[in-house]
C-alpha cells in the first residue's frame, strides 16, 4: 500500500520504544506511524519527517514525564504498606532487620581491614620497583628463605652492576638504649640503617634539609613524637642526644611518624656505620652474618632471573667457599606474602563473605515464612489489576527505599555528612586493629590522614 | 476531591462526542480541528493514559493494520465513571459561569 520511502525514520522510532517505558508504547508508536503516513502523503516525507523528529522533542519528555509521577504515586502506596507492615510486626521486622544489618556491617568491616592489610607498605613512591635482598638458609635438611643478607653485599651490587640505582642496608631489628637530653633521660629503641634509607623510602621530614645526611656516623634523625618528647621546647634541629652517657648525636632532621601501615617501623635513626665503633671495626664489611635487611631500587625492566644468577656469582668471587645463596623479593609483596599475612587474609575475607551469606540467608528465611501472611495483599492486588512485575517491583521497591537516598542525591547534606563520617570511624577501628573506638584530636586527625593516605594515593 | 484539568476534559468530551473509532490519531485530529490548535502526540497520550489509569476509559486492543507498520489501534471508551467525572466538572462550570454574560466588566 505504501512505498518504503513513507517509513518513518528507523533510528528515532526505536528510540522512541525503547524510552517509552509503558507497556502500551507498541500502540503509541503504531499511532505516530500512521500519523507520519498520512502526513507524508499530503503533505510530502520531508515535512512528516521533521514532525517526526518534532515530536520526538516535544512528547517525549511529557511521556517519560508521566509514567515517571505515575510510578512514584504507586510507589509512595507500597511505602506506605511496607511501613505498616514493620509497625505491625515489631518482633520480627526487629530480628529481620538487625540480623541483616549487623551481617552487613561485620562483613563491610572485616572487608575494611583486608583493604587496609593490602594497603601496607603501599605509600612508597618507589614500591613497584623496590626490592628485598633475601639468602636461603641450610638448617641441616631444611633450607629456608632467610630474611637477612650480610652487609657486604648490597653494596657491591650498587657499585657493580648498572640496574641497581640504589640500595640500603638497616640493622635487623632495634637496639634500645638510654638517650639523655640535658636532664632528661629516656629509654627509646633505635634502628640502624644506612642514610640512603631516606631517599629510596618515603619518610618525609617535617624540619630539617636531607641534604645535610652525610656518611657522619653520629648524626641521628628523630620522628615528630620523638622530637616532642625529647624536645618539647625549641627547635630540635642541631641538637644533641646522648646515648648510653657516651656517645653524642646531632639531630639533623625531624621526620614525620611513620604511618602504621608500613613494615619498617622505627622513631630514632642512627647510621649504620655507627655500629663499626660500637661493635667491631668491621661489623659493616663482612661477606656473612646475615644479621642486617638490604633492600635495593632497581632499574624498571631489568631480568630478575639473571640478576639472581649475579648475585650468586658476585658472592663466590668474593667468598668462594660459601654456601649462601641470594635473591631478590618484590618488596610490595612482603607483607601480605613473605610475612605470611596473605593466609590470615584469604580467610577472614571467606570469613566475611559466609558471614554475609548467613545474613542473607537469614533474611530470606524470615521474609519467606512470612510470604504466607503477604499472600493476602498480593491476592488484593492481582484481583484489582496488578501486573506481576509490578509486585515483584513492590517487594523489591521495599529494599530499595534506602539505596538512592545514599547514592543518588549527593546534596543531601544529612547522608553527605554522616556517611563518610561513618565510613572513618570504622576504618579507625581497622586501622588500630581493635574494634576500640578512639576519641580525641589527635587520633582522629591521625586517622584522617591515614585515610586520605591509603585513599587518595 | 480532584477535577479533571481542562485538557482532560476536552479529551474526554471529545470521546464522547465520537463514540466509535476513538484512538489517539482520531482524537488528536479532532482535537486539532475544534481547538484550532497543534496537539502533540504527547499531549493527548498522556490523558489517555491516565485516565485509563484512573478508570475513566476503557482501552481495548483493535486490529492491526498495514498503515500503522503492523501495529494494533488501543481504542478508548468512556466509562460510567468518566461520565460521573464529567458531570461533576460540568457542574462547576456552570455555577462558576452563571450570569457571565449579564455580569458588566468594569475597567
């Protein structure tokens, strides 16, 4: 009856159905087609074909418009149920509710704690390409993946081989001491490391210039705690604290307190090289003992397979009868792996997760023995014309009442507020690990910054 | 109570008025041709579809045809309760237009 050329444009009709959210649009949209006909036998396709797109503006929105408010009158009906229905079955909306919720809450929180183990270690500008100089160790038949490297090695792999960049050595483990500042005396642990420790970590100095570290052996650097405790008054920088009632210290620099997601934790640094008049003249230089931590900064790319095979060439050159073996560990990994923390992890995570099911299972058990009680409401409501989507949109609506009060209306200064405040005050709790919930400024800054720190990297 | 907005009503009047073959390109014509003005689509759809809604109409589904693409007519009917709907806001008409013309308009 028609040419092809009278159909209306293909791309706006399907668009028109595909917006239009009614049941009915099959009707509407075999109208508009019947319109265009006519008009484009009268009046020619070009001038049916801008009704068309006409149309498509200025009904539209009318129509998305009304089945829009019509929904939200249905769906002001249903809250208006489903609040009765709570106020009626105190009891069990009670058990129904906090069980889910608590479920939810335990699971969000121990999901927190993951997300923080996984943050460890994560702040360090340079972390991807940071790596652990580890040794296998023989105990009789055992050979075990030591944490220690003798000092002389990192060393000679910095100045010997062009992809190490940079490298550090730290003592493993503090050594406590008793430090004196003028009158006041203070037992404190300190770690020996090298200086490079500063630039291939991040420790950031809130005073002093890291230009000023120096290969002095009694040159110290100090935390921000540290700096109040020994020096409430005054500048710190330049100062002296004295170790054992022997050895004087300058202070050269403050730096910030490490955060407690970091493996590497200490509050007073001394130079490693210190410990050569401590101990014994040599103590630095030796190609065993594997008490000290060596950490290197690699050149991004480099083939760890054959600089494993260096290292172990490197030591035999220097000490051909030794049986010590080396190689290098991603440092990112060394927490949740090497540390063993990746176990622990994986389980409270399932932990989490069975927990949450337990809720929800819990939930579904309730609501369903109660179906019965509904099954009278639901028959209402198909006698009276419901469809069974709409019903199935009716209980589902109940458990969305709360979820675009949440996301969708970013200013709603109420929920904008709470939430995030919410959301720290539990990621105190994971941060501390202990559910304790700490007050005062100081810890709550702390956590702030904490949170910015893991959040906003 | 809710009365009918003036568009509502003239659709309905116009159903009425029809009596058989009323579906929304019929409607919108004659609504076009008594108005004198441009109906959009939407602006009929939308009573239709809530006054259906309401229960003032009677949709049923016609036959489809080789016009419309293949696609089946809604037709509408009105029901008592659109008459009901009617009448109420024919009453209110009339009172608040009694005397209207006696009335002197003064500037």
């Amino acid at each position: 009856m028609k040419p092809p050329s009278h159909l209306p444009p293909r791309g706006l009709s399907t668009l028109f159905r595909r917006l239009c959210p009614s049941e009915d649009s099959l009707y509407l949209w075999g109208d508009l087609d019947e319109i265009f006909v006519d008009m484009a036998l009268t009046d020619g396709v070009q001038k049916a074909r801008l009704w068309y797109l006409s149309q498509f503006f200025s009904s539209l929105p009318e129509i998305l418009w009304h089945h829009l408010r019509w929904r939200f009158s249905m769906f002001r009906n249903y809250l208006k149920l489903s609040m009765r229905q709570l106020q009626r079955h105190k009891g069990y909306s009670a058990i129904n509710i906090i069980g889910l919720s608590m479920g939810l809450a335990a699971c969000l929180l121990i999901l927190l704690w993951v997300q923080y183990q996984y943050s460890y270690n994560g702040f360090h500008k340079n972390s991807d390409n940071l790596y652990w100089l580890r040794c296998y160790q023989q105990y009789g038949e055992r050979r075990v993946e030591g944490w220690g490297i003798p000092p002389a090695v990192a060393p000679a792999l910095q100045s010997e081989f062009p992809e190490v960049l940079n490298s550090t050595r730290l003592m493993n483990g503090q050594i406590e001491a008793l430090f004196t500042v003028g009158q006041n005396k203070f037992k404190d642990s300190f770690q020996a490391a090298d200086p490079s420790l500063f630039s291939i970590f991040d420790f950031p100095w809130v005073k002093g210039d890291t230009a000023m570290l120096s290969d002095d052996p009694l040159i110290t650097v100090i935390s921000e705690s540290m700096a109040e405790k020994y020096f409430p008054s005054g500048d710190p920088i330049g100062q002296t604290l004295t170790m054992n009632n022997e050895v004087d210290f300058k202070v050269v620099g403050v730096m910030k307190n490490i955060p407690k997601n970091s493996t590497l934790q200490f509050d007073i640094w001394i130079p490693l090289t210190f410990l050569n008049q401590k101990i014994r003249a040599n103590f630095t230089h030796t190609w065993h003992n594997c008490c000290f931590r060596s950490y290197l900064l690699m050149q991004p790319g480099f083939d760890l397979h054959a600089f494993n095979g260096k290292i172990f060439n490197r030591i035999r050159e220097a000490k051909p009868d030794t049986k010590l073996d080396a190689f290098i560990y991603p440092f990112k990994d060394m927490y949740i792996k090497a540390y063993g923390v990746g176990e622990r992890v994986k389980l409270i995570s399932w932990i989490s997760l069975l927990i949450l099911l337990m809720a929800c299972i819990n939930y579904m058990n309730l609501a369903t023995a109660r179906s019965a009680r509904r099954a009278r409401e639901v028959g209402m409501r198909k006698v009276s014309g419901a469809t069974r989507q709409q019903i199935i949109q009716q209980f589902f609506g109940v458990w969305g009442i709360t979820r675009p009060h949440h996301s969708g209306h970013a200013g709603h200064a109420g929920s904008d507020h709470t939430f995030p405040s919410r959301i720290q005050q539990i990621n105190r709790c994971a941060h501390h690990g202990s559910p304790s919930f700490q007050s005062g400024d100081d810890a709550d800054s702390a956590c702030t910054h904490l949170y910015h720190r893991h959040h906003c990297r | 109570m809710k009365y009918l907005t003036r568009k509502e009503e003239l659709v309905l009047l116009t159903i009425f008025r029809m009596e058989a073959d009323a579906y929304l390109v019929n409607i919108r014509e004659q609504l076009n041709h008594t108005t004198d003005k441009k109906w959009t689509v939407g602006n009929v759809y939308v009573p239709l579809n809530r006054m259906t809604k309401l229960g003032f109409l009677d949709a049923f589904i016609g036959e489809p045809n080789a016009k419309r693409g293949g696609k089946a007519i809604k037709y509408y009917r009105l029901t008592q309760l659109g008459y009901n709907a009617l009448l109420d806001i024919k009453k209110v008409n009339e009172t608040m237009w009694q005397d209207f013309d006696t009335l002197i308009f003064e500037e």
